[in-house]
C-alpha cells in the first residue's frame, strides 16, 4: 500500500466524487487547488455538465480514459458505492476526503488491491509534502 504522498506523486488524472460548481465549498475548492498545482481534474456530479474547464461525468463508469485517483467528496454512506465503481474501472487509488470515514469502503479497497485514504484532505497533504505537478 503506497503512502498518501506516494499516492499524489504518481496520479496525474484525478476523478472527484461529489465535486461542486460551489465556490464555497471544499468540494469546489479543494480539486481547483489541485488543478492549480498540475492535476487533471475529471469531475463526477451527474447535476452539471462542466467543471474546472472538464467536462463533468455522472459516474466513475461514464469517464472514458483511466483515472489514477478517485477521491470522494460524499458521505461515508455513498463511500461504498463510490468505491465498488472504482475497483470496477480500475482506479489504483481511492481517497476519502477529510471526515469521510468506512470500514466497509476501506475493507473492499483492501480486498481489491487498490490504495486507500480516508479523512485526510488531499490539499493538506499536496501542501505537508510541497508536491505540484507543474513545471
């Protein structure tokens, strides 16, 4: 299983769950900052057609290229569902956003092989490491 760290350095293509047209939210703000420092943002929000310059998806499952990292900005509930969605397309990595928290999530990450976060914001981590994708 690769560290948080790890897992930012080798994703380049981000899918984020429950990413908002918003500006007010962190589910806005986290994945701009994200872009802002080099990522591909590939929004999943069945509600919006485009975010962050990208067009949005309704599901993990309509994204037509390969993800390197899932992260999930909806409640530990739809956090399994997410999960399962990203073990069906392959993802490598899946990451619970800060306060997202599932056992279940965790244990079907697990038993697929894949790498898993829960209740850490990707921004705080980019930023504790000083990772960008620019330049």
């Amino acid at each position: 299983m690769r560290t948080a760290q790890q897992i930012l350095t080798d994703s380049a293509v981000i899918a984020v769950v429950g990413a908002s047209r918003d500006p007010g939210k962190a589910a806005h703000q986290v994945p701009a900052q994200m872009q802002r420092h080099g990522w591909r943002i590939i929004p999943v929000n069945p509600t919006v057609d485009e975010l962050f310059g990208e067009r949005a998806y309704a599901s993990l499952a309509d994204i037509p290229h390969p993800v390197d990292l899932v992260d999930v900005f909806r409640p530990a509930r739809d956090a399994i569902e997410v999960v399962r969605e990203a073990v069906a397309i392959g993802a490598p990595a899946v990451w619970l956003q800060l306060g997202i928290v599932s056992a279940e999530a965790r244990r079907i990450a697990e038993e697929a092989g894949i790498d898993y976060v829960e209740d850490r914001c990707l921004i705080v981590e980019r930023a504790a490491a000083g990772l960008t994708r620019l330049g």
